[in-house]
C-alpha cells in the first residue's frame, strides 16, 4: 500500500516513526525538523511523488499489476492489428462472459495459493457439479433452484474432503486434490452413466446465467457509476477516517488519479457492452463474487488468517490461529467455486459432457491465478488476479479463434505465457528478497 | 501496583516432555508470582524453550501440572494460553513475514468494526504502542521481512503486550538487541513488574538477569538446578549452577572428581 508519510511528519502523533529521545545519539534525527528514521525514503507531496514512489517498487520487484496490464495490452494490440474483429462488441461480449466460467474456479485456486498450497480436483469437481446439477433436474426432475444448491453443496463437500484428508490427516495436498482430480472424474462419468450429454433446456434459468444480457443502456452505465462512484466513496472515507485520528491517508489527489483510472476502464467497458446487446448477467455476476471473495480476503480476520497461513503456519498456529478449521474451509471454498464454475461453462455450453471439466480446464484455472499475480509461493496475491489472469487467457484464446489458428499452437502459446508468469513471480520474490520486501 | 495475590500466578508441578530419545525436560517446578520478575537461566540446550513452549501451548508437557491462579487448567494449545492471559515472545520470534507490521501485532487478534477489520485503529494503536515503547522502525505498513533482526524483536515484544496479559515470557528478548534497545527491553520488563504483571525471562546475559530478575531459576540438562534469590547470591554462584558445579563444596569437589575420573 502507498501511504503519504510527509504530511504527518513532525506532528505529534507521528510516534511510530519518532526517534527515541535524548538517548538517541543520530545527529540527522536530530537537528532535522523531521523526527523519522532519515534513511526512510518518504515519498514526496502529490503526483510526482507518487511517480517515483512508483519507480521505486518496479525496481524492489514490487511489479503489482504491472506485468499483467502491459500484457493484456500488448495482447490486444497485437489482435486487434491483425483482425479488427477482434475489439468488436460483440468478441469484447463474448470474452467477458467466457471470464466468468474458467474464472470463477480460479478464484478458489487464489485462495488455495494464498495458503501456499495447491489444488489440481478443481476440473474435475466442476465437472461433476455440472454433471450432478444436469442429471437432477433433466433426468430426475428436481427443480432448478435446489438442483443448482445440490451442484454448489456438492462441491463445497469435496473440497471439505480435501481439505480435512491434507489438514487433519496430514497428507501433501498435491497428493490428495490428484487423487481427487481422477475420482471425481470418474464419479462424474458414472453419474451421467449411459446418457453421455446431457442438454440444458434453452429458457432455463440457468441457461440465462449466461445467455441473458440487461439490455437497458442504462444498465451498465448505472453500474460503471456505481462501481466508481462507491471506490471513490470507500478511498475517501477511509483517507478522511486515517487522517482523523492522524496517521498517513491517501493524498485527495492520488485517489482521484486512481478512481480517474477505473472510470475510463469500466465506462469504456459500459459503451462496448451496450454496442452489443448490453451488460452480461454472467459479468455481474463473475464481479459480484470477485468484490465479496476480495472483501473477504483484505478486509475480515477469516481473510487475514489465511493469509497468515501463507506467510508462516508456524506463526500462525502460536497466534492462536486454528490451522486445520482454516485450511479445511478454504479447500472447501476452492470446491464450491469449482462447482460454481462449472455450471457457469455448462450454461454457456447448453448441456453437462463427458467432458466436463476436463482437458485444459484445470491448466487455465491455475495458470490465470498466477499470471493475475498471485505467488504460488503463498501469502500473496489477489482475487483480482483470478479476473487479469483469465483476460490475458481469454484474449489469446478468442483472438487465435478470430485468427483461426489451431488449438495446438494455442496450448503452446497458453504454456508459454504461464511459463513467462511463474519466471516473473520468481524473480519479483528474488528480488523482493533482496530490497527486503520478500 | 496492583494487588498482589498470595498464590502463586503461574505454578508448574512436574513437567516432563520428551522428543523421541531426548528428555528434554525431567520433572520441573517453577512458581511465578505476580509483580515477580523470574529469570529462567541454563546453558544451551537446557529446555528453557521447550519450557516455554509448553506454558504456552505451543508444545504441551507429556506429564505435569500447571496451574495457574491456583487452579490446574488444561493448555494444549496456543489459544488457551492466550486465554489465561500467558503472552509469549519466543526465541525464534514466529511473525509472518508476509504481513505488515501492524498485521502482526494485531494477528489472531484483530480490532474489527462491524464485523470488518479496522485498519485504521489497528494503525493507530500500533503506532501508540509502538512509541510507548520506543521502537523505531520505518514505517508500521512495510512488511516485517523488511525489518532487521532487532526490529523484528521489538515487533514481537510489542506483540506480546497487546490484550493485557497477566504472565509475559520474554525467550531471550534481548539476544538480537543493540545496547540502547537492551535498556529499553529491560525497563520494560521493569515496567511490566511494577504493573503486577509476572515475567519470565530467560536470558544469557547475567548482568541482566541481575539488573531486573527477583529470583532465578536454574535449569540444567532438562531438570531444575536451583532458584535463587538474586540479591543474595554472588553471579558465581548462579553460574556454577548453570555449568554444573553446585553451590556446595562438598558435591562441588564430587564433581570435580567425577570429571576427573573420566
Ligand atoms: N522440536 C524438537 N525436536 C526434538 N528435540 C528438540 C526439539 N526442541 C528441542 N529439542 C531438544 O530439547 C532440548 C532442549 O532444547 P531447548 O530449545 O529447550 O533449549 P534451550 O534451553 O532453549 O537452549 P538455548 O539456550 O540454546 O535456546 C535440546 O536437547 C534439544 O535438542
Ligand atoms: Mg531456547
């Protein structure tokens, strides 16, 4: 986080940073007006100094974003020169609503990573939760809504499975979610049984999880508005908040930057939307549950344990942290986006398969966790990844399509990009190591 | 200062705990009373942290009683600790790397608002403990990897003196310290005493066993070697209970011949 220091500097409430009085023998702290340490680099007053404080995180490694945005960028660039379909709306359309499947699944795989572990039965939990999801209310009858709570307990439930397997019994959770990975699959095929495919009928309600669209203008702008206007409010309060009780805020002028930035992003995202037939149910809803799991983590001690977990189980156990009680829940979440995940693809698809979940699934769940930023190191990352991640992902995937370039350079080029994200994770962490930020 | 009870705070009766063929500790008695500093002494390897890892709930004895305020109470795990009121500094510090200075402090036992983290408050009352106590550090939003290993101890130190605790352990608190920071540690230690609060403090450093220490408490190859009273005993004396030598010539001269008959 960048914190202004300097405006507080001096003033009485300044303490943690106050040299330790007359025993303090540092002659710049003390005939210096200011009172911190003098070999802290304080950022300057306004936008230059959020400039070079900039500078100075690329170069500790503390890229951020960085990396990602420039690619996704670059990615598009590259599209676009090749084939102007590829900005249409109706491509932009198809690519935000194609996010939300894969991409919801890597939300639980950036909670599992955040913990420092791994989880390879994603797919193949997705699946099944398609699977079961289309067998009971196809087959069986059973009404939507409850089949759709019966898909979701179910993947919450495996999670669970290996959740307690790797805390309780102690077994490596590679280990367990690779078992995981094949007996749900298998699980899967037997509970489609003879059947094969099952379809998913065109005016279902869960068909519309992707098929549906507000088509109203007023509709995403009202939502760009919303979004911005309601960052805006939550940087200001908490900066007026801060510098009530007088310790560093955001600087007025940094958080209009920063709003400035959103604005353009998700008005620009409104007006291409509306060129085609309006905002996507299956956006809102892919960002609806990016700005809660992202509350989760940054905002409420369950995220902060997590967390913690990532950094040192150790510390955290002494802490008095329940290990086992948080690491059981987030395999579970894992499960339970999984399968959330799973029936966003098999709306999209129309019917549950054979081969559900499977193929590269799985791969690109992972792989958007990581190229979003998060470390597969643990401790470290965002829920916004799972979102930059699948953009990147999703962009090279729908603009080879576009180009029509075969799905075996495609896995290449995917492999490749994944490659590039985990050498750059690796080297930030180095690097971070060596500025003392690791 | 507070009222003290008569009791004991804090009363280990028989502590053992072995790792696989080590015995580590064998049958430990310690009594900490409130507004008592009590120095834990005793070479490498002694048990001293495996002692107190097992009042804190980290590593819990195999066999003994602890009790606490007079009452034999159960702690297998950190939590319960944390809920008698036992705060802990350990040697090997245990702060997540990851997290911020202020996240440390306040892990496992975050101020919320609403049901959501209040970093703001979290902030302020870090930066006010944290000058309370005069720690310096750059800034209470960087990362603790960032800190040097001095730095780090006075986050763990401030650590433990959140959510007033009632016994404060202090695994060598000052082994990483600069001589400033070392006075600092020990007013606080001072400090904490003259609160009614009971510390344990273990350290190397005689001088400063000497300068804050009540009693001291000997441990020697994972058994109890002696408590002294510090104002009466000599610091050879308290050493040679720690090497070995104990504080009577006859068994002295024993050991003397023992050693030189190996
Ligand atoms: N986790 C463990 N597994 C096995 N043996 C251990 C473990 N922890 C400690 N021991 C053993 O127990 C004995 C006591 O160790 P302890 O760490 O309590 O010593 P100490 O008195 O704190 O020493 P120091 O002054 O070096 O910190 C040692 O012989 C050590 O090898
Ligand atoms: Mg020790």
């Amino acid at each position: 986080m960048t914190t202004n220091v300097d405006k507080t500097n001096g003033g009485p409430s300044n303490g943690a940073n106050k040299a330790s009085g007359p025993a303090d023998a540092n002659p710049v702290a003390k005939d210096a007006v200011t009172v911190v340490d003098p070999r802290l680099l304080v950022r300057q007053e306004g936008f230059k100094g959020y400039l070079t404080e900039f500078g100075r995180k690329m170069r500790s490694g503390d890229l951020g974003v960085v990396p990602v945005i420039v690619g996704i960028a670059i990615i598009w660039a590259v599209f676009q020169a090749k084939d102007s379909a590829f900005l249409s709306p109706k491509n932009l359309s198809d690519l935000s609503i194609l996010l939300g499947g894969t991409g919801m699944i890597s939300v639980g795989i950036v909670f599992v990573l955040l913990l420092g572990e791994i989880d390879l039965s994603v797919g193949s939990v997705s699946g099944l939760a398609a699977a079961t999801l289309a067998v009971l209310n196809v087959n069986h009858g059973v009404p939507e809504g409850i089949a759709v709570i019966a898909a979701l307990a179910s993947g919450a439930a495996l999670g669970a499975v290996h959740g307690f397997f790797f805390a309780k019994i102690g077994v490596p959770a590679f280990v367990v979610t690779l078992a995981g990975l094949l007996a749900w699959n298998g699980l899967m095929l037997q509970v489609l049984g003879t059947t094969g495919t099952i379809s998913i009928a065109d005016d279902s309600f869960v068909r519309d999880l992707t098929a549906h669209y507000f088509s109203q203008l007023i509709a995403a702008y009202g939502a760009a508005t919303v979004a911005t206007a309601g960052f805006f409010l939550a940087q200001f309060l908490d900066s007026r908040r801060r510098k009530a009780v007088g310790i560093p805020s955001r600087p007025l002028s940094e958080i209009l930057v920063r709003t400035g930035v959103l604005a353009v992003i998700v008005y620009a995202a409104a007006w291409r939307l509306n060129e085609y037939k309006g905002l996507p149910l299956a956006l809102v809803i892919f960002v609806a549950v990016l700005v809660i799991l992202d509350f989760v983590v940054r905002r409420t001690s369950y995220g902060r344990k997590v967390i913690a977990l990532g950094g040192s189980v150790e510390a955290a156990r002494r802490a008095g942290i329940n290990v086992v009680a948080i690491r059981i829940s987030v395999y579970s979440l894992a499960g339970l986006m999984a399968a959330f995940g799973g029936i966003m693809i098999a709306s999209r698809i129309g019917s549950a398969s054979q081969q559900a979940g499977t193929g590269n699934l799985l791969m690109e769940a992972i792989a958007a966790a990581v190229i979003g930023g998060t470390s597969l190191f643990g401790g470290r990352g965002s829920v916004w990844s799972a979102l930059l991640g699948m953009l990147v992902i999703g962009s090279i995937s729908s603009g080879m399509n576009l180009l029509g370039v075969a799905n075996s350079v495609q896995y290449m080029i995917t492999g490749g990009v994944l490659l590039a994200a985990v050498v750059i994770d690796s080297v930030s962490r180095r690097t971070q190591r060596s500025a003392g930020r690791g | 200062m507070a009222i003290v009870p008569n009791g004991p705070v804090l009363a280990l009766r028989g502590i053992s705990k072995r790792f696989g063929a080590v015995q580590a500790l064998t049958d430990i008695h310690l009594e900490v009373h409130a507004g008592e500093v009590v120095a834990l002494v005793g070479d490498n390897g002694a048990g001293k942290s495996t002692l107190v890892k097992s009042i804190a709930g980290v590593g819990p004895a195999d066999e003994g009683v602890i009790e606490w305020q007079g009452k034999p109470v159960q702690v297998t795990r950190p939590h319960d600790a944390q809920e008698l009121g036992i705060a802990t500094v350990y040697q090997d510090l245990a702060l997540c790397d990851n997290i911020d200075v202020v996240g440390n402090l306040f892990l496992g036992r975050e101020i919320l608002r609403a049901g959501v983290l209040d970093e703001v408050e979290m902030e302020r009352r870090s930066r006010e403990l944290l000058q309370t106590l005069s720690i310096r550090i750059p800034s209470v939003r960087i990362p603790i990897a960032s800190l040097s290993g001095g730095q780090r101890q006075t986050v763990a130190i401030a650590r433990s003196m959140l959510g007033e605790p009632k016994l404060v352990i202090l695994d060598e608190p000052t082994a990483a310290l600069g001589v400033e920071q070392t006075a600092q540690v020990l007013d606080l230690v001072e400090r904490l005493r003259d609160r009614g609060l009971a510390v344990i403090l273990i350290s190397h450093n005689m001088a400063d066993v000497k300068a804050v220490a009540d009693r001291v408490a000997v441990l020697r190859l994972g058994r109890n070697n002696g408590i002294f009273d510090v104002k009466t005993t000599s610091q050879e004396e308290i050493i040679s209970a720690i090497t070995g030598a104990t504080d009577n010539a006859v068994t002295r001269r024993k050991a003397r011949s023992g050693e030189v008959a190996k």
